[in-house]
C-alpha cells in the first residue's frame, strides 16, 4: 500500500506544477498563462500613453488611474511568484528579466513616496518609466531569446562596425566642414556640426536644414550617400548570421530553475546562464 504524500511533499508537488506554468511555455496552462500576461502587457502600455495625451487624461484620469493599479498588483503578484519558484531568488532578480519584472511595478510604488507640488515632473518620469513594460513582451514571445542572442553574439562585431563608422563620419565631416566653411552664410559652422550632418547622410536620414553649396562640398556628400547605403547592409547581416547559427541549435524549452533562462542543449548539465547545475 503505496504511502500518502506528506504535507511537504505536496507543496513541492503544487510549486513544480505552478513553476511549469509560469517559466514553460509548452504545457497548454503554461502557453495560456504567456498568452495572458502580453495582453496584460500590452493594456497597461497603451494605458500609459493614453494618460500622455492630455485630452484623454482630463475625462478619464480616474478610470486610467485605477487601471494602472490593477496592472501593478498583477505584475507584482508575478514577480513575487517568480522570486519564490526559482531557486536563486536574487540571481533571478539581478537577471536581465527580473529587472525589467521590477522595473515594471515599482514606478506606481515610488509614486506614493514622493510627496510635495515641486516633484510632479518627477512623477511624470516614474510613470514613463512604466513603457519599460514593453520589455516584458520579449519574455514570453516565442523566438525572442533567439534574436537576444544573437545580439548579444555579435556585440562585439557590431562595436568594432560603430567605432569604424565614427571614425568614418568624423573624417567626412571635418573634410565637408573644410570645403564649406569659407562660404558666407554657411550652416557648416563646426566640425561638430559637420559630422551631425555627416551621419544624418550616411544614415540617409537627410531632414534638409543643412545643404552644402560648393561642388567639393556635394562630391563629398554624395560620396557619404552611396557610402550609407553599404555601411546600413554590415550590421543586419552580421546579426543575420548569428541568429542562423542559433537557430541551428538544438535546444530544449527547459527553463533553468535558479535563473529562469531558457534555450539549452539537450546535453546541458550546467545553466548557459548562471552556471546551476541541473537535475
């Protein structure tokens, strides 16, 4: 006669089925949970740029102000749920994720403590610092950690494209300086000023308030143009690679249980993240 589970037991039971919901994404309650919480996501950002539009504020502030405080404790609920599943609770919260998790709520908190008319723009900025919920989004899209990585795979590549792209608007920018500087009533009145224009160009942004009259001045802007074009095709394919090559791996949904990271091997014995050993 098999022995009935002891109290302990059955906590570990309940914690391992609601750990499946909120760090899984394959179980059916796991994807309806994802499913829920980017809607909630998604409600409380557009809430928060309706309270930006005055018009909207003055007829319903109330209404929005509730709402918000609803999206609070559902997001502190969260966030307090995952702190208490992992294993690590301050790993999780110095993560990427847990931040961002904190981030989410703690502005309608900080709100409370900020008191006296002289702080409002203050509590403009707390909640504007509300959108970072935005972020939230990546978590639980499937794929994103995919494109995360990738990023952060070509970090380097794509610092070493930044500084040479500086260094490249810099050069052009004191050159189309030097050729436009001596013409009365020119725009180009600085360097600094020259290399902004340089990067609207190479960017091919071209907003219009800076044109160059002399004809070194336009052979060196054209030459910065064609330029934009090639130098805008380096970062997307060197990303590009990286989520191939990531996409190529064959990974399992397995959430870390310390960290909450997903996208290991299926060999995996350690977290890629934190290092927890599994099992």
């Amino acid at each position: 006669m098999e022995e009935e589970p002891g109290p302990e037991q059955k906590r570990e039971g309940f914690r391992e089925k609601l750990w499946e919901i909120v760090f899984e994404a394959e179980t059916p309650l796991g994807k309806a949970f994802d499913v829920v919480l980017l809607w909630t996501i998604a409600l409380s950002v557009i809430a928060v740029m309706l309270e930006s539009v005055d018009s909207v504020e003055a007829r319903w502030g109330a209404q929005l102000h509730l709402a918000e405080w609803l999206f609070t404790v559902i997001f502190t609920v969260e966030y307090v749920l995952r702190l208490w599943l992992v294993r690590r609770p301050l790993r999780y919260a110095l993560s990427f994720f847990g931040i961002v998790d904190l981030l989410s709520c703690l502005p309608s908190y900080l709100e409370l403590f900020v008191p006296g008319m002289q702080t409002l723009m203050v509590i403009r900025i707390l909640r504007l610092l509300r959108m970072f919920r935005v972020l939230k989004m990546i978590q639980h899209v499937r794929g994103a950690d995919h494109i995360m990585r990738a990023l952060l795979a070509s970090r380097a590549k794509i610092f070493v494209f930044f500084l040479a792209v500086s260094i490249f608007a810099v050069l052009m920018g004191t050159l189309i300086y030097l050729a436009e500087s001596g013409v009365a009533g020119t725009k180009f009145v600085n360097i600094p000023v020259s290399v902004y224009y340089t990067i609207i160009t190479i960017t091919t942004i071209g907003f219009g308030d800076m044109t160059p009259t002399t004809p070194l001045g336009m052979f060196l802007t054209s030459v910065a143009g064609l330029c934009g074009y090639a130098i805008l095709a380096v970062p997307t394919g060197i990303v590009s690679a990286e989520m191939v090559q990531a996409a190529r791996a064959d990974e399992t949904t397995d959430a870390c249980p310390s960290c909450g990271a997903h996208g290991h091997l299926p060999d995996a014995k350690y977290c890629r993240r934190c290092g927890e050993k599994f099992g």
